[in-house]
C-alpha cells in the first residue's frame, strides 16, 4: 500500500511538474489562481493534522505561514545575488526548508507550553501567538515593518506549488495511516484513555504542531515567492479563519474532504468577484449556516461517529 | 511623577471601558461554557447606536447635556440588549448541545457577519466617523493632571453599572437563577429555572454593558469605525481569562489592569510599537502559569 501511494505522489509531481511546462501558454490570471490553489491545500491539509486528526484547535494557522513566508523570502533576497542562475532552484528549495523549519520552530515554541490547555482555550492562545508574531514583523525594521518585504523574486511555478501540495498529502497521510500515527487518531478520540493505553498525549500533541507549522511555514515559502511581495496584514487572524473553515467544511480529519473545500473556497471567491460587496457577508453567513446544519462538514458521509466529538 | 498619575488616570479609564466588556464574556462563559466572539462587535454597535441616536434625542433636549447623554446612553444599551438577545436565540440555541468548538466556529461566523455587513456601504460604510459629544466638554487641572469630563463620566457610569451589576447579580430572584445556573445547569432546571430565559437575560445584559462600553469607548476616542470592536473584545476577553473567567469581580479586575498595562507600556518608547501584542503576552503568561487566572477556582477534571 505504501509503495502504491509513494507511486502516486511521483505520478503527482511528474503530472504538476508537465502542466508547469506548459503554463505559458495558459491565461496568467487562471494559472495564479491555480498556484492559490496549490497553496491553500498544503495549508489546509496540514492544519488538519493539528485541527483535524489530532483533534487540536489551532486558530493561528496564518501565524506558522507567516513565519516561514517571511523567513524564506528574506534568505532568497539576502543570497540571491550571491548565486549563479543554475542553483536558483537549489537555493528555492533551502529557503522553503528553512522557512519550513523555522515555522517548525515556532510550533515547538507555541506547543509545548501551551498543549495543557484544551479546547477553547487552547484556540485562543493561539490566535493570540498568531497576532504576536503579526505585530512582530509589523514592528520589525528588518522585515519591512508595516510596508513588508518587496520584489522576492517570483520563483512558484503550478509544478513548485502543486509538488508542495502533493508531498504534503502523502507525507500527512502517510502518517496518520503509519502504527506511529495511530496515536494522532487515539489522541483525538480520547485522551485520558488514550493516555492510560501508554500514549503519550502531549508529546503526539508537540509533534502534529510541529509538523503542521512546518508545511504551513512551506506554503508560506511557495506563497512569498509567488506574489513576490509579503505585508503583515495577509497574515491576520482571517487568514487563520479562511483555513480552519476549509477544514470544518471538507469535514475535520477528512483528507479528501479537506482537499474539496480548499479547492472550492479558492476558485469561489473568484468567481464571486462581481458581488465583491456581499462577498464576506455571504462568507460568513456560510460559517454559521454550515455549523448549524452540517457541523460535521460538507464532504462528510456515513459513519460520522468519529465526528461527534470534534 | 505627573505624567505618571496622568498615565495611570488615562489607564484607568480604559480599563474602566475594559471591565465593562469583560464582564459580558465572562457572564456568557458563566451560563453556556463559551467564547462569545461576537461581543466585541455588540460593543461596536453600541458605540454606533449611540452615534445614530444622538441627533435624535437632540431634538427633544439640548445637545451635549448631561440629560440627553443619560438617555442615549440607556437607549443604545436597550437596543443592544435586543441585539445579544436576538443572537443568543438565531445562532447559539439551536446550538446548545453541541460539542464547544461548533459553538465557537458559530460564534466567529456571526462576528465576521456583523463586521462585513456594517462594513458595507449600504449599513454604515468603512470610514472611521466622528462620534459627537454627547456632554459638556470640560477639562479639570489637579496639580499639572488633566482630568477631561469624558473621563469622569467613565469613571462613575462604570462604578454605577457594576453596582447595579452586582445587585441584579447577588440580590434579585433572576441573579440567583443566573446564579444557579453558571453552578450546574441541569440541577437549576430540576429546581425551576427556565434555562432559556436566563441564557437570553444573561446575554442582554452582557450586552447592556458591552453597548455602555461602547459609548464610553467613543466618547473618549471620538472615532468609531464597524471594525473597532475588534482589538478592544479581543483585550477584553484577556481581561475576562487574566481574572479568571467565569468571575465577574476577577473580570473587573482584569479589565482594569489590561487598561492600565497596556496604557503605560505606550508611554515606554521602545515597547509603544508593541502595544498590541501586550494583551496576548499577557494571556499567554496567565494561561500557562495560572491557567485559572488571578481570582479563578481550579477545577480538577473528572475522568
């Protein structure tokens, strides 16, 4: 089985990798929507490991991107007169890493004191880790302060940004269908007991945290160097709110599902453009219509059992 | 050492704003065991509803006299009052036996809702206004401390509300229910109590004072806008957590002491650009060290 999907995620990439060859001859506007899209996946997969599978409540998702987003796009503007043309690639990929593992970073900062707390509590800790590390960079000289960081250059191609979004699915899923990942699920379902069972809650706790902030902190690389400019105010609390819906809407811990609903909620809004004005109300309107009719998510059928909890 | 006392008279006066919010968290989490998010956005309206009420009872009464400000004051609080009542039974009822996050994903729905529909042209538009002022506008000097008239209506507007808070709360039949049904709620409703009622009576009065917050908020600042709701709720549900939620002397307290923080830290030049980020160091710092808050009780889990 394992084989199988490590086959799919190389037919993956090749297939992102071919369309990428390609995009010139595709329309510039639906060729960056379809990088948004790539984008918001990795997001909202990863969030799902933390939200999701773990049964964690994150709500400062932005704030993990943010960190590697920035992070990133500093590295390659600080190398990139520094490197030949060719390795351009090579340092793309060390400044995602080190965007990643910087993001990784500050999900190690952020878990490990904070995972006592639960539920709502927990939420709003780190909604309010994500608004401190927004006002950081709003303040911080070296990172622009409030104007951001200006001309990264634009490196995301659809083959980067979708590659990104594969790997982080299979790597996920891989994951939480591994023996090691069965204690994401056991956490989620229970933790006292899973807890009495000899798993260690908060250390499966630290680590979906971790893992989650890593592929948010890519994302937030892939994001950088796609619009090629980064303000503190893409990173605020609705940016957290725009992923966690995706989750809530493919259905918590629902990867698949999950997948469905970043897709849908990126190309929607554009073709809303037209109704700009009632666009957010609508959205919103959405958010509470879907809790009070389909708490349990749109892309989530027959046994919700496991759901009931969440 | 004047500037100190001014610092600590400005501080005071925006925690006095503070508590009032805080209060409305605090009592909701009380009664239904949730954030609700959309508090912040009632004390927004109440500012507003002063904003739109104020020409109106100009007709009656002389503008800025202390009457008019009076019945200003107790109109936006009425309405909004309606406002959390009317949430309360749209968005949370149908809700009441879900698991919490649900409830707290409702919750941030109806904030956004209310911001981005009050942000549209056609309600009350982006643009910051100015709110008018609704009572004489008189500075008082003490030694070189400056002491507006705004000020001191917040100071005994708040002290007078949190007495009558209190009374409703400890003396009255529905304070006792409200009470009774904070402690547990099943055994409040084997007892009597209409459950219903008194969420709904919990939520228009935190409203009430979230609405009185509002109008003290721009009074003082002049400038209302549909999203000013937003950072203010945010560092008042700090408040409400630092004194330990569920305990409305705790959330008072809190209130206060995040004003006057938060204040002298925009005095200090190098910690000025940061002001924002204070309040959720402070809730961090809590959370982790005291996760009950300052005047909280901690409860152990039951397995």
């Amino acid at each position: 089985m394992n084989s199988g999907a490590k086959r799919w995620l190389l037919a993956a990439i090749a297939v992102a990798v071919l369309i990428s060859a390609f995009s010139a001859h595709f329309n510039r506007y639906y060729l960056g929507i379809a990088i948004d899209v790539g984008i918001n996946i990795i997001l909202a997969v990863s969030l799902n490991l933390i939200n999701g599978h773990t049964g964690q409540f994150s709500l400062g998702h932005a704030g993990f991107m943010a960190v590697g987003g920035y992070s990133a796009a500093k590295l390659t503007l600080t190398l990139q007169s520094l490197v030949p043309p060719w390795a351009q690639p090579l340092l793309f990929i060390a400044a995602l890493l080190v965007g990643g593992a910087m993001a990784a970073v500050a999900g190690l900062a952020v878990g490990v004191p904070t995972l006592r707390l639960r539920g709502d509590y927990l939420a709003i800790v780190t909604l309010g880790f994500g608004e401190i590390i927004r006002v950081i960079f709003q303040t911080s000289e070296t990172f622009g302060a409030a104007t951001g960081l200006t001309g990264i250059p634009r490196w995301t191609s659809f083959g980067w940004a979708w590659s990104g979004a594969a790997l982080c699915v299979f790597v996920i899923t891989s994951l939480v269908n591994s023996t090691y990942g069965r204690g994401f699920l056991a956490v989620h379902d229970d933790e006292v007991a899973a807890g009495a069972s000899g798993i260690n809650p908060v250390r499966y706790k630290v680590t979906a945290f971790v893992i989650g902030a890593f592929f948010a902190g890519i994302a937030g690389g892939i994001y950088a160097h796609h619009k090629s400019f980064l303000s503190p105010t893409g990173f605020d609390f609705m940016k957290s709110i725009d992923i966690v819906v995706m989750v809530i809407l493919g259905g918590m811990g629902r990867t698949v599902g999950v997948i469905i609903a970043a897709v849908l909620l990126t190309v929607l809004p554009e073709f809303l453009r037209g109704f700009a004005d009632y666009r957010m109300i609508l959205y919103s309107l959405l958010i509470v219509i879907l809790m009070l009719a389909r708490p349990q998510g749109l892309f989530t059928f027959g046994n919700t059992n496991r759901n009931a909890k969440a | 050492m004047t500037e100190f006392l001014q610092q600590l008279i400005n501080g005071l006066a925006l925690g006095a704003i503070y508590a009032l919010i805080a209060l409305g968290y605090t009592m909701v989490y009380g009664v239904l065991r949730f954030i609700n998010f959309a508090h912040g956005d009632v004390f927004m309206l109440g500012a507003f509803a002063g904003y739109f009420l104020s020409p109106l009872v100009n007709r009656v009464l002389p503008a800025q006299s202390y009457a008019g400000g009076i019945i200003v004051l107790v109109l936006a609080m009425a309405i909004c009052a309606a406002l959390g009542m009317l949430i309360e039974i749209l968005a949370y009822r149908p809700l009441r036996n879900r698991p919490k996050l649900t409830v707290l994903i409702t919750a941030i729905g109806v904030s956004l809702f209310i911001e981005y529909t009050c942000q549209h042209r056609a309600v009350f538009g982006a643009a910051p206004r100015n709110f008018p002022d609704l009572i004489p506008a008189n500075n008082w000097h003490l030694g070189g401390v400056v002491l507006s008239s705004n000020q001191v209506i917040v100071f005994v507007t708040t002290l007078l509300l949190l007495a009558a808070l209190r009374f409703i709360v400890q003396r009255t039949k529905v304070g006792t229910a409200m009470r009774a049904v904070a402690f547990n709620e099943q055994a409040a409703a084997l007892m009597g109590v209409n459950i219903n009622s008194i969420i709904s009576f919990t939520f228009g009065l935190g409203s009430a004072l979230a609405a009185a917050g509002g109008i003290l908020f721009a009074m003082n600042y002049a400038s209302i806008d549909p999203l000013m709701g937003v950072q203010t709720g945010l560092k008042a549900f700090v408040a409400a957590v630092f004194g330990g939620i569920g305990n409305l002397p705790g959330a008072a307290l809190g209130g206060v002491i995040m004003g006057v923080v938060e204040t002298f830290a925009g005095g200090i030049p190098g910690l000025s650009n940061y002001r924002d980020g204070i309040a959720f160091a402070i809730l961090i710092g809590v959370l982790i060290f005291r996760p009950a808050g300052l005047l909280g009780k901690v409860q152990t889990e039951k397995v």
